[in-house]
C-alpha cells in the first residue's frame, strides 16, 4: 500500500486504500498494541510530530538459515538488530548477554 502515497491511484491488492477490508482500532495515548508483523498494519490520523515507540523482540538466532535472513533484514533497515552501547557496557550480565551476540554477528552498535 505504499505505493499510493506516490500515486494514488496505485491499486497493489486491486483495490484503492479506502476499500481494503480492515479493522479499525482506536487507540490512546500510553495504549500497548501487539501484533504479528505478518499483519498489515497502518496508523492515520495522528498529528506531525507525535511520538510513537516501536519495539520488536525476536528469539536468538539458532540456524545459519535463521542468521542469515537477519542480516539479509538488518540490510534494510536503520536500527533493527543493532545493539546499544549503553547495553553492551551494563553491569547487568542479563542485558549484556542478551545484545552481544548482536554485536557478534557485525551489527553496527547504535551510541545509546
């Protein structure tokens, strides 16, 4: 649905945005909302400058396959994968263990 912020006239599902099938969900401020990222999913509605925090949590990579499509992810993206230096310098064990292979596997540390 990207596309039709280009061209609206873009119709990627056949369809034009205002007639896709969805769901609205109303939500307010300090509202947690979980999904799948398999979900397609949109916000309207909210003003320039609104703050909006995502986060995503994802399982240790166990297979090379597994790696592989992260660092493949990791290529598209700003953030997503790379650990922060105030994490890989906490004293607590938990949070350290939980980011250095991150930064193992050559994720750029983001300086946080």
């Amino acid at each position: 649905m990207k596309q039709q912020y280009d061209d609206p006239d873009t119709m990627p599902l056949s369809l034009l945005a205002p007639e896709v099938p969805c769901v609205y969900l109303e939500s307010e401020p300090g509202d947690l909302i979980v999904f799948l990222e398999e979900v397609y999913h949109s916000a309207f509605g909210g003003r320039a400058g609104r703050p909006r925090i995502a986060l995503n949590f994802e399982a240790s990579p166990f297979t090379d396959a597994r790696i592989e499509i992260m660092k493949a992810e990791y290529t598209k993206t700003v953030y997503m994968y790379c650990p922060a230096r105030s994490l890989l310098a906490s004293d607590s064990r938990r949070l350290r263990d939980m980011v250095v292979p991150l930064h193992d596997l050559g994720f750029d540390i983001f300086n946080v």
